[in-house]
C-alpha cells in the first residue's frame, strides 16, 4: 500500500489517498483514537471522485462513531481500464430501463458477476493492508453496496463481523442459494420506491441470508433519497457489533 496523499478535514478526520496494486483508495481514521479503530469497509456502485461527496459524508459519520473507514474504486470504473463487456453490459442494462421492461438475468449476470469476481479479491487484498497499519484494528464492517459485492464478502471474509447492506442493485440469481451462507448480524436498507430496483428480488434476497440477526429497513423513496433516521439506525447497528 502506498499512500499518496494526506489532509486534515475540518472535523479532525485524517483523509489519506493510497494505492495498491493500481486499485486507488480512500482511508479515514477519526481525530483522535486511544486505541486501534474498529473499521468500516464502505462499498458503493462508481468511481472514487464520482462517489466522493457521499463517500467522505459517510466516512465522518463512521469517524464520529470512533471507526475507521476505507473506500477502493470498482473494477473498469473513475480513473481504472475500461472493460468492454462491462461497458456493453452498462449499454444493455440502460437501455432495458429505459424501455420500461424488465431486465433479463443475461445482462444482471454480464453486469455484475465479473465485477464480484474481479472486486472481492481487490478488497481482501487492501483489508490485509489496512489491518497492517497500526491505527487499525478490528473488528471490521461492510457497509454499503454493489448488494452482491456485500454477500460474497460475508461469505467468504472471515473478518468482516457485520455488515449494512444497501437493496439498490441488481443481484444475479446465484446469489440467492450464496446468501444462505451469510451469517453475521446484518442490517438491510431498502428504499421502496428506489427507480430500476426488483423490490421483490430484494425482498426474496433478504429472506435467503441466513443469518439469524437479520434487520430489514424499508422506506419510501427512490434511491437516494434514504432518511437520516434510516442512516442513524445502520450507525447504531455498526456501534452494537463493532465497539
């Protein structure tokens, strides 16, 4: 891991840029730790500088809760080498939504499968890393998005303790047998007006995790329109598992 750059945000949060293994990433640790921080991993759907403003606003909510948080750039996503299945399969999906029908699991799978594949690796490489540094320590949440990017860390990351999930993409059809394998505390945040999401998918999805402390979170709403209480709530299910 290389760091490659380093600010002071105006709340105290330390802000550092690395890289590793040409993955760019986002770490922030909370202005002062008498001890080495619980860490939060935080997923979302795009590119570091395009995600940026929600990132650092999630990221300060973590610190104020005394947890580190970390963010890397998806696959073929920002400032990353293009794919072009990926692209097509970007093409294909938009166009479905905007022809109004549903969207066949050939392009949920295209879409989604290959980025798991390519970007679960990439965040256990950077969770060994991050577990290096002497400011960090455990235990570690998952919190956020790709849905499917989430599961497949809860199955196969024995590290990773609990995790917030986010029901505002697209999950092949694979992932509902691997969600019966998840069995840390999970929280699930659903908007239920969210614009091209299955509802019933992630209503089916949350049924499948097997875990036995399961929360499911449902609002009105489209997709980013999640209430503060709804994000008060994930922050206070990260407190009970992680402090």
């Amino acid at each position: 891991m290389q760091f490659t750059s380093e600010r002071r945000l105006d709340d105290g949060v330390l802000e550092r840029e690395f890289t590793l293994d040409e993955v760019p990433g986002i770490l922030w640790t909370p202005a002062a730790a008498s001890a080495p921080a619980p860490l939060i991993l935080i997923g979302h759907p795009g590119g570091l500088r395009a995600m940026y403003p929600r990132l650092v606003a999630r990221a300060r909510h973590c610190a104020a809760d005394g947890f580190a948080a970390a963010a890397i750039e998806l696959p073929w996503s920002g400032d990353r080498p293009r794919s072009a299945a990926a692209e097509q399969a970007r093409a294909d999906l938009r166009a479905a939504l905007e022809a109004g029908g549903p969207v066949d699991e050939d392009i949920v799978d295209r879409l989604i499968l290959p980025l798991v594949e390519k970007s679960v690796p990439e965040w256990r490489a950077t969770l060994d890393a991050l577990l290096s540094l002497p400011e960090i320590g455990g235990p570690v949440g998952y919190s956020g998005g790709v849905i499917a990017i989430g599961v497949r860390l809860a199955v196969v990351e024995p590290r990773v303790s609990a995790a917030v999930l986010f029901a505002g993409s697209f999950v092949p059809r694979a992932f509902f047998e691997e969600a019966r394998q998840v069995t840390i505390p999970l929280h699930v945040l659903l908007q239920w007006d969210d614009e091209g999401n299955d509802r019933q998918a992630a209503l089916d999805l949350f049924d499948a995790f097997g875990s036995q402390e399961k929360t499911l979170h449902a609002n009105m709403g489209g997709h980013t329109g999640v209430p503060q209480f709804a994000g008060d709530a994930a922050a206070q299910f990260f407190t009970r598992h992680l402090s």
